[in-house]
C-alpha cells in the first residue's frame, strides 16, 4: 500500500522541520499550524529512520486523542498499525510513535527507564518545569545516524509559560543549558494559509479577543500572559520577619491533606484589627496521618487553637497508609486535633486570597506571612491560570500550601462582614452526623 500524505508544509513548517537543534520549538500564537507540524515530523522521521522510537505527549488524554490519535489514524489509515493498548503506531520498518500524557505531576514518572530518540511536548506550556526536566532524561539514543531530538510546540499562558519563555523567548539559560541547543520558530496564524483559506472567521475571532488575549494568540506576544494568578503577590510586603505574637491573639489553623502529595499545615493567628499572620507551616510528604496529628500537636503547644478546618478529602473512607481509624479527621481527632472541614469552594476561595493581598489603607495587606513559611511563599506566586477555566487556579500547580491558605482564609469573616453568631462546631469523629461543610467560622 501507497500511502500519501496530504498538505504541503508552509515555510515555517519547514524550518520547523529542517531544524537539527536538541531542542526545537514551534510557534507561539495560536492556530499557527503547529500540532499539523509536529505530527507531520513525527511521521516523516518515523519513515526516514527506520527502528526510531518516538514518543509524543499532550498534558489530558483527552486533548491527546482530539490532537494526535484521531488524526494520525485518519492520516495512517491502511499503513501504519495502530496498537490502541499500547495507544502506539507500529511502522513497517520497525519505528513506533508511541502517544502518551502526564495529566498528574507525578504521570511522568510513567517513563522511567525508558529511552526515546524523540520526545515530543505538544503544548508545552502546559506542562511543568519538572515534567519537561524528566522527560529530558529519557530523550537519549544509542544510534549512530541520528542525536536525540525534543520538539516543543507553544502558545503563550499556562503552567509551563516560565520555562518555556525562558528557554526559548528569553533565551536565558543556567548551569549545563548551551544556547546553541534551543530553536525557537515563531509561527502565528498569518503563516497558515490553510486555515485562514478555510476558516477566514478565526482570524476575526483572534482580533476580537480581549487586548491581553489578543496579543498573546495573535501576535504571539510573551510578555501580556505571564501566568502568574496573584500577580499582587509581593515579598517585600506579605513577607515579614517572625516575631512573638501576643498569646491572647485568636489562632486557628488550617490542613490541606496529603500523602503522596505533601500535606501542609497552616497556623494564623488574628490580630485586633482583623488583620492575618500566617506564622508556622508543616510541610510533610509519606507520613502517616497520627504522625502528622502529633507533631501538628506538639508544635501548638502552649497556644489556644480555636479550631482547625481541612479539605474535605479528610473524611473520606480510605486507606490511611497504617494508621487506624476509618478516615484521616478521625485519627487526627484520637490523636488531639479536632478538625472540620473546610469551605472548598475554588473560586470563592482563591478570590477571598486576593482579597486579603490586596493592601488596605493603612498600607500594608490583611494577610502577612512569616518568612519561616518557606513552601507557603515559594508556591503562592508560582501559582498561574487553568488554561481552560480562566478565574481558576492550574491544578497542575503544587497547590498544597495556597490550598491550605484558602480553607484558612475561607473560615473566617470577610473584612467588612458581621460576626456570624453561631458558635464554632467541631467535627466529632463519633457522631453519626455529616459534618457541615460551612458556617464554622465564629471566632
Ligand atoms: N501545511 C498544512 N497543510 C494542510 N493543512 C494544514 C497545514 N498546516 C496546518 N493545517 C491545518 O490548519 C488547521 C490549524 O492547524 P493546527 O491545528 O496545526 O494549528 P495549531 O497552531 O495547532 O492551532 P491551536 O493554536 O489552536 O492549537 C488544521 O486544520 C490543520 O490541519
Ligand atoms: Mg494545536
């Protein structure tokens, strides 16, 4: 069987396709052709270098099968086997694009030991600095006609818009980084013939998008979307140096549960005016729930802790990684900490984090952080947008310090907002009832 291939190549595509470098990336605005480029290459190296292993990625397999699977098996049809198990084309002369996500952080580690001549990031931007230094490992080659090979394609905003605007935009490069590795092919929409032939409308639709969004698709400008979701964020104001707080201040903490994930706790404290220290963190990974509960415990010694909200995944029935009990909030309450579950209303909650950055008018922000809360005041401003919904928070963030900092700053008052009169309730482990999700924050 003959198989023909249709599309010719724009001269962008074909810079993008003649580039030798270890690492090549393509585009940067959208609708620039890229995901036609990168899988077009993969096809045509998979031809030209028989034997070749390849691998290429998308964040979701959802977005995996729309992008890659779908249209490589239209393209393939009748030449190429497709091993859905494998989720691999099989080319007759020995080559196999395999086709893979890493929707969690952790996905990635899917591929160790494992060795491809070619790895392929579609979207880079979506994923994150420490996937894309993973996947590098296992972009190596023992073959004496070809050198390992990463292709990236991007379009401005999302988890991954740092790294690859500094490698590839900025060009700034650290430690073993050579600039002679990196190509970067800009591409936008201008350059596609095809689809402006097809689809004249898209071209509208990009000058219609708001100013900030235009100039990132359009004009593929990297500087509009850094990506950063509290862009308000600043050390030099939310940080403070630690200091004794009175002991008559109100405290409460805050638990973002975790095990293989780190789990992170929280402890505030209120000043008179309303104003919120964040003044201790517990930053645990793999350890047992009673452990955590204990230490959580002896760090509060001699403190008055008037209650301690947690994500809700606490109550959940599960394996508790050895320790007894029948969910997490029950062996944290044998083991002296009370919790109740949290308000975990995304939206809501990271708006109420802006809220409490924001400076009042005194001149200094609702929420200060001590600078002893270091996994706190690394990942707050690391945080950056989902690329689908654009109020929220990625959750291919480490979100586990800013989760816990959102059910804190959920359980209390809005600034300006009455007291609620109800007493505090507290979780109890042996009671039949569901514990209340909200209206726990009267202190
Ligand atoms: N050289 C080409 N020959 C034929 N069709 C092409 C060619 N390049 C791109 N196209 C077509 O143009 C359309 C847009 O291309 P593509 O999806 O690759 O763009 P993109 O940059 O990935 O877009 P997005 O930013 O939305 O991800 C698709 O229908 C694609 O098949
Ligand atoms: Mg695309």
């Amino acid at each position: 069987m003959i198989l023909t291939l249709s599309g010719t190549p724009n001269p962008k595509q074909e810079a993008f396709f003649l580039a030798e470098a270890r690492h090549i990336a393509y585009g940067g605005a959208r609708g620039g052709g890229k995901s036609w480029a990168m899988r077009r290459k993969f096809v045509l190296l998979a031809f030209r270098y028989p034997g070749l292993r390849l691998l290429l990625l998308r964040r979701t397999l959802p977005e995996l099968y729309e992008n890659h699977v779908l249209p490589l098996q239209k393209e393939l049809y009748g030449a190429v086997d497709y091993q859905s198990t494998q989720r691999a084309f099989l080319f007759p002369n020995g080559s196999r694009i395999k086709l893979g996500y890493c929707d969690r952080e952790a996905d990635v580690f899917q591929y160790q030991g494992q060795e491809y001549d070619v790895v392929g990031l579609e979207e880079a931007t979506h994923f994150t600095e420490s996937q894309m230094q993973f996947l590098t490992t296992c972009n190596r080659s023992v073959r004496s006609d070809f050198s390992p090979r990463m292709y990236y394609t991007c379009n401005p905003g999302g988890v991954g818009h740092a790294w690859v605007k500094r490698l590839f935009i900025d060009r700034n490069y650290r430690n073993s980084e050579r600039a002679e590795d990196y190509v970067f092919i800009p591409a936008r929409v201008t350059d596609n013939p095809v689809l402006l032939a097809r689809n004249p409308q898209y071209l509208e639709t990009l000058r219609n998008l708001p100013e900030h969004l235009r100039k990132a698709y359009l004009d593929g400008n990297w500087d509009v979307l850094e990506g950063q979701y509290f862009q308000e964020f600043d050390r030099s104001i939310h940080v403070v140096k630690p200091t004794e707080l009175p002991k008559e201040w109100k405290r409460f903490r805050a638990m973002d549960w975790g095990y293989n994930d780190p789990c992170c706790v929280l402890w505030f404290a209120v000043a008179p005016e309303g104003r919120l220290y964040v003044y201790r963190e517990l930053y645990l990974r793999k350890t047992l729930s009673s452990e955590i509960a204990k230490r959580v415990r002896t760090l509060s010694a001699g403190e008055r802790i008037a209650y301690t909200v947690a994500s809700p995944d606490a109550w959940q029935q599960r394996g508790l990684k050895g320790a007894e009990g029948t969910c997490i909030a029950e062996v944290f309450a044998k083991n002296g900490v009370p919790l109740i579950p949290a308000d975990h209303a995304r939206i809501p909650g990271w708006q109420r984090v802006r809220e409490n950055l924001a400076v009042r008018e005194d001149g200094a922000p609702n929420l200060l952080i001590f600078e002893n809360c270091g996994n706190l005041i690394r990942t707050l401003p690391a945080l950056t947008y989902d690329a689908h919904v654009p109020e929220d928070v990625s959750d291919a963030c480490e979100d586990h310090a800013p989760e816990a900092l959102r059910y804190g700053l959920m359980s209390r008052p809005r600034a300006n907002e009455p007291k609620p009169q109800t007493p505090a309730r507290r979780y109890d482990p042996l009671s039949t009832a569901k514990p209340a999700l909200t209206g726990f924050c009267g202190i």
